[in-house]
C-alpha cells in the first residue's frame, strides 16, 4: 500500500504511490504556496457554508476555523514546512489541519481543488489588482510632478524620430500618464472580472449536498456594489475558465509596454545626442572598461523586461488554446507566468517611481535643440490656409520655401522676403512672424493640445484625481 501521507487525497485506488519524478513534475508548492493566506480565507468561508447549512457543527467550524488561524501564523512567520510530497498548497495545509484538528477530515466536504484553487485565484487577482493600481498612481503622480516642473520647457516633438513640432516637455510626459490611466481601467476591469465565486463548482458538476453558495460568496466578499452575492453560473466554465490569468497577463503587458516607451524617450534623452536630460547616478550604472560611461541601466531594464512580460502573456496563451473541458493539469502551469508578471509589473512600477524624483533637466540644451524654425514649419502652412490658400497648395508652398532654405544653407526663417515673395503672393511681410516660438504654442489652446493654459489645467486635473 502507498504511504498514507503521500496518498492523502486520492490515493484510495493506487496500489503504489507516485515515483520521484511525478512529484517533482507534479508539485506546485513550490510557486504556489504564496496562496496561502487566500487559501485559508477560502476554507475559512467554507467551513462557515457548511456549519450553516448543518453538514458540520458549530463546535467543528470553530475548531476547523482556529486551526487554519495557527497554520497561517506559522506561514506568515515562515515556520511551516511545504512538503511537496503534498502537491500543492491545498493539501499542504489541509494535511497540516488535519494533524491539529480531526474535524478537518469533514472540510474538504462539497469542495474540489478545481473550484478551491479557482476560488484562491479570483481572490488573489483582486488583491494584486489593487496592488498595481496603487504602484501606477505613484508613477502618474511622479510624472504629474515631473510634467509640473517642465511646463515652460520646450523641446522638439518627434515622429519617426524626426524633429516634428515643439512641445512642451510637460505635455510629453501626461501622454505617458495617459497611458497609465488606461492600464489603471484594464485592472479595475480584471479586479471587476475576478469578482465572481466559482466555489461550490465542485470538481466539474457540483454536489449533491445542499450546500449554500451565496452564503460563501458573500463571506469572501464576492458582491456587487448592493451587497448581493456574485457566483459562476456553470460549473464546467467555472472550474476551467482562466480569462482572469490571460486579461490580468494582458494588463500587466500594457504597463510593461507603456514603461519601456517610456524608457526609451528617457534612454534618448540622456544620451550626448540629445542631452536633454540627466539621470541620477542611483540609477544608472558604469562600464567595466570604459571609464566615461554613465548607462541608463534602469531604463534599459524596463525596456527588456517589458519583453518577459509579453513572453508570460504568451505562455498563457499557448497553455489554454488546445484544452478541452474542464480542467486539465496543465492548468497547473497557469500560476508562474501570472504571478512573474505581478511581481516584474510591481518593480519596474517601483523603479520608475524611483528614479523620475531625481532626474535633472537640462534647460540649455532643450532650448538649443527646439532653436529650429523647421519645426513651425507646419504653422506657416496654417498661416497660409488662414489666406484662403488650399492646404495642398500651401504645404507644397511651404516645402519650397524648406527647399530654398537647404540650398542656401540659410534657417527657414530668415530667408529674405525678396526670395519669400517670388514663391507665392499670399507670402506678406508678416510671414517670419509665425517663427515665434511662445506664439506658436499659446495657439494651441484647444482640449487636447499642448497650449500652455491646456497643460496647466492637465496637470490640475490629475492631481485632483491621483490625491
């Protein structure tokens, strides 16, 4: 006969117990013992749902209840031992409760590891979801600060990393927290998702108990905004279902996605090309060789670990495309990419936080580089439309003139008005006037663009919201 403690669960019809090798392919506590306090909430509800409904005492439930009180104050100081002979988390301190209390025996009662583990998941998904939600509000409310400092500061705007237009550096920096606010929707979205109880789902078809699930919902806090119990409508969905794992990975993605463009303006930006910015030395690292080097390691960082991200996504990807109804054991492998991507979302969150404090604008260099007339000229175009010029005559109009300006290696703005004058009669004296560089930007004064006044009430706007 196997070993009782090996065979706990379901060894009842095996001869023999699992080789070495099952057990090391088949153990999960490992990565998901980090479970544990979910798991215990859990089985504390459900120890409630059966007391209340007479399939265990009073005196039992209390007992079960205490029980599991230990065991998590053993987790939580690091004293209890996993065993993965015991699989998983689950049977892990099932079998630990066990030892402590007889009672025990009567709590797996109505419950499967399939909607158990289902269960600690959703409440696991909304804990990290509040987790990231309060990481991107410090990085918004950074960058909101970062935007605060650089409203007067003007550099080029880019599109195919071609100088495009002048902006203000603060208007750069809320695209990015709008970025971020987006992603915030996509977790309160997973959270709102996860939301549902799937507990009393059994292994696949229920129970023939009469057991009560809103009971249990409500004791884990599966509600809508009335108070009213939330629970799964079909078992085989319930117990199979990882939309949450995929929506969760997706989310972690966009921020992951978001950071690294983000990593590569500052990655730009601190280079001697551009020299727009300087990064703290905390975060940045030297050459082992080459002793000038100052590397935007942090950044750099960001930027590949936004590709882990998108490998974890994939994964989960791949894992559930092939699989019939209901549960299968690869499912098992659904765990490690979700909780990677919690923990590399939550420290390249943490990171930028920490760097973007200290990162020093260089206000000589931003001016030198936004010091070209090219950049507005899409401004003398407007000039020209505003005198009943076509836009397609005025932009080819306009592309003369830039033309004329690079075979006379002369700056756009000061070419003479004699040579202006020859291109196209809507050219009047006054044309050089749309090469004022503070002009040109409180032009831009409408929702959305960025005209000092517009980026100021931005910026007013998110520090009422992320207070």
């Amino acid at each position: 006969m196997a070993d009782d403690k090996k065979q706990a669960t379901w060894g009842g019809r095996f001869l023999e117990g699992p080789s070495d090798l099952m057990h090391r392919i088949g153990e999960s506590v490992s990565f998901d013992h980090r479970l544990a306090s979910f798991d215990i909430q859990g089985s504390k509800a459900h120890a409630s749902m059966l007391a209340h409904v007479g399939i265990i005492t009073s005196e039992e439930r209390d007992a079960i209840k205490d029980g599991l009180d230990s065991i998590l104050s053993q987790v939580q100081s690091g004293d209890f031992i996993w065993d993965p002979e015991l699989e998983d988390v689950h049977m892990n301190i099932e079998h630990a409760l066990t030892q402590k209390v007889p009672a025990a025996a009567k709590l797996h009662t109505a419950r499967s590891r399939n909607d158990q583990v289902a269960t600690d998941m959703r409440l696991w998904f909304k804990y990290a979801c509040d987790e990231i939600h309060t990481s991107l509000n410090v990085v918004m409310s950074y960058l909101v600060n970062l935007a605060d400092k650089t409203q007067t500061v003007v550099i080029p705007g880019y599109t195919h990393l071609q100088r495009a237009q002048p902006v203000s550096m603060a208007h750069h920096l809320l695209a990015y927290v709008e970025m971020l606010d987006r992603d915030r929707t996509l977790f309160s979205s997973v959270k709102e998702e996860a939301n549902i109880c799937p507990l009393g789902s059994g292994a696949i078809a229920g129970t023939t108990l009469s057991i009560d699930r809103e009971f249990v919902a409500i004791e884990l806090g599966f509600v809508n905004e009335k108070g009213e119990a939330k629970i799964t409508e079909n078992s085989m969905d319930a117990v199979s279902d990882r939309d949450c794992f995929i929506q969760f990975a997706s989310a972690c993605t966009s921020v992951g996605i978001h950071l690294s463009r983000l990593s590569e303006d500052f990655i730009l930006w601190s280079s001697s090309e551009f020299s727009f910015v300087k990064l703290p030395d905390s975060f940045t690292t030297g050459s082992s060789l080459m002793p000038q080097k100052k590397n935007p390691d942090v950044f750099e960082l960001i930027r590949g670990k936004s590709a882990r991200l998108i490998g974890n996504l994939q994964t989960l990807l791949t894992l559930l495309k092939g699989l019939p109804l209901t549960y299968n054991r690869d499912l098992q492998e659904d765990k490690p990419p979700v909780f990677d991507s919690f923990d590399q979302t939550l420290l390249i969150l943490d990171c930028a936080s920490a760097c973007l404090p200290d990162i020093k604008v260089n206000l000589e260099r931003c001016a030198e580089a936004v010091d070209d007339p090219a950049l507005l000229a899409t401004d003398l175009v407007d000039y020209l439309v505003k005198k009943a010029v076509p836009f397609r005559e005025a932009h080819h109009v306009v592309g003369a003139l830039v033309s004329l300006s690079e075979e006379s290696k002369t700056p756009l703005s000061e070419l003479s008005y004699t040579d202006v004058s020859k291109i196209h009669m809507a050219l009047g004296e006054d044309w050089s006037q749309v090469f004022d560089l503070e002009k040109a930007l409180s032009s831009r004064e409408l929702k959305g663009m960025p005209g000092p006044k517009q980026v100021a009430d931005r910026i007013v706007y998110w520090r009422k919201l992320l207070t």
